[in-house]
C-alpha cells in the first residue's frame, strides 16, 4: 500500500523540491504551507502522478494546526512519515541588535511549530506502533556562527528535539531522524533578508550550493530503508563548504 507523507513547508525549496520526488516515487501527499495558491498549484501539478491533499495553515498557530490535521479524510488521515521542514532564518544581526521580532518568529516557527505539528500526528503513530519523522535541522543546529544566534539556537534545539523523540518513541517502534544541511539556495537567504534579493544571491555566489533537489533526493533515501534502518542524524554541505564559515569561494 501507498505511504502516506505529511510534508510542511511544502510551497517552496526543500519541501516543494522533495513533494514533486516523492509524487514521483507514487507517495499520497499532504502538502502545507500558508500560501494556498502555490499549495493548489502544486497540486494541480502532481495530481497525474499521485493523491495530493493541501492544508493551509500558519505552525505557528497552535488551534489552526490542529484543525487542519484533523480535518483530513481517508485516504490522508492515515499520516505514515511526517517531514518537519517548515521554517526559515529571519535576519542575520549582532546579537546586541537582533530584533526581537525575528527572534520570535524563528523560535515560535521552527521550534514550536515543528513540536505543534508534531504533537498533532504522533498519536495515531503511536497508536499503530508505527510512523516515521525527518526533521529537517541544518548545519547551524550542530555550529553557531557569527550573527546566526538565535537561527542557530532554533537549529539546536530541533538537533534536541530530534534526539528526545527518537529515544521516547523508541519503544513504539517509531523512526526518528533529521537531515542537517549546509547552504541550499531556496528562498531562504530572500526570506532571511526580508526580500532584499540582490543580498540573498550574494550567499550563493562564487561556489556551488546543494539544490533543494539534492536534499530532497536523501530525503526518499532515508525514507526508502527497510523497516530496521533509522538515519538518525545526517549532515550533508556542498563541496564547497567546510563549516558554516569556511567556503570556498572561488
Ligand atoms: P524556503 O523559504 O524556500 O521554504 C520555507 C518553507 O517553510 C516554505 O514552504 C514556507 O511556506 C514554510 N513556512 C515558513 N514559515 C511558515 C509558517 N509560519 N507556517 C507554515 N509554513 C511556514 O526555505 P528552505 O526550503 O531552504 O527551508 C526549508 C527548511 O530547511 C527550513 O527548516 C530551513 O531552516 C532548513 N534549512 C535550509 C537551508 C538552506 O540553506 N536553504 C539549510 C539548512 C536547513 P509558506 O511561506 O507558504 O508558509
Ligand atoms: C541554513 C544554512 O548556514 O545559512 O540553515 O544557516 S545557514
């Protein structure tokens, strides 16, 4: 039978780039993200190739996750795998002027809402001693760089998050595992830069960054193991890239 995947953050990047493999792969899809009509766009695109349901709904917002998820009907109320990837940097500041505004966003989108939807999915997973979570982590989970802070510490605490879950759910047979990227060029340094795309593209330049397909592609990888095979913590950077500073830029 069919798995069926929850993926959020699903209209964009690394979402987007793993709903149309994992379409391709015959995978059911529940695609989320806020934007509707990128979600029915997408839908419209993959629908030769698999079911699609969309969910629009802001993780930050803890009623909305839950109804969305328990609005889904058969054959997508069965969720097997859920990909944790909704989220994103919000500026690149000195501590001492970070705004709080950023701040907020990153802790409550990529911590809290990570937890939120997962909180809404893990009991029919444990209920059916079975399911598999991917949290999408990052490079920045696992080394803090200079004006990452509070990027960085939403990064770490899913590299927690990660670890907690695998070791709690461990006895409900439940695989647990996060994919940890280096610089993947998405719409994340767009979005970390509040639209200032002539600075987004300057984070890609000079080097090769990973494509979203790249991670997408490791992504089914992990998923496709046999049952007694759990990724647990996978990091993966261009070649280009030595740690969150070093790049070699030519
Ligand atoms: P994109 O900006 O391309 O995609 C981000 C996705 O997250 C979008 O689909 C967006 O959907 C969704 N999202 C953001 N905020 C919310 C919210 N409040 N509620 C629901 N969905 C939300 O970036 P990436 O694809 O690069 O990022 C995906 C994940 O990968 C993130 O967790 C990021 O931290 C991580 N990552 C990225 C790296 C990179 O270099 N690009 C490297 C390492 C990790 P919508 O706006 O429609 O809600
Ligand atoms: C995204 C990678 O290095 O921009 O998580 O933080 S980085």
């Amino acid at each position: 039978m069919k798995k069926t995947v929850l993926i959020t953050g699903a209209t964009s990047g690394i979402g987007k780039a793993t709903a149309e493999l994992l379409a391709e792969k015959g995978f059911v899809l529940i695609l989320c993200g806020r934007r509707q009509e990128r979600l029915d766009a997408l839908q419209e695109q993959l629908k030769e190739h698999t079911k699609v349901a969309t969910l629009s709904f802001d993780v930050r917002h803890r009623e909305a996750v839950f109804e969305a998820i328990g609005s889904l009907p058969e054959p997508f109320s069965t969720i097997d795998i859920l990909i944790n990837n909704a989220g994103n940097a919000h500026g690149l500041d000195l501590i001492q002027e970070g705004s709080m505004d950023d701040w907020d966003a990153m802790l409550d989108i990529n911590v809290k809402g990570l937890l939120y939807v997962s909180k809404a999915v893990l009991p029919q997973m444990v209920a059916r001693k079975a399911g598999h979570i991917i949290n999408i982590g990052s490079t920045a989970g696992k080394e803090v760089y200079p004006k990452g802070n509070v990027y960085c510490a939403s990064k770490h605490a899913v590299d927690a998050i990660n670890q907690g879950m695998r070791i709690d759910l461990n006895a409900h047979g439940i695989r647990v595992g996060a994919i940890n990227p280096g610089l993947v060029e998405t719409a994340f340094s767009e979005v970390r830069f509040k639209g200032d795309s002539t600075r987004a593209e300057k984070v890609y330049q000079g080097y090769r960054p990973l494509k979203p397909e790249d991670v997408a592609e490791i992504i089914w990888f992990t998923i496709s193991r046999p049952p007694h095979v759990n990724i647990a913590d996978l990091v993966v950077m261009p070649t280009d890239q030595a740690s969150s500073t070093i790049i070699n830029k030519k």
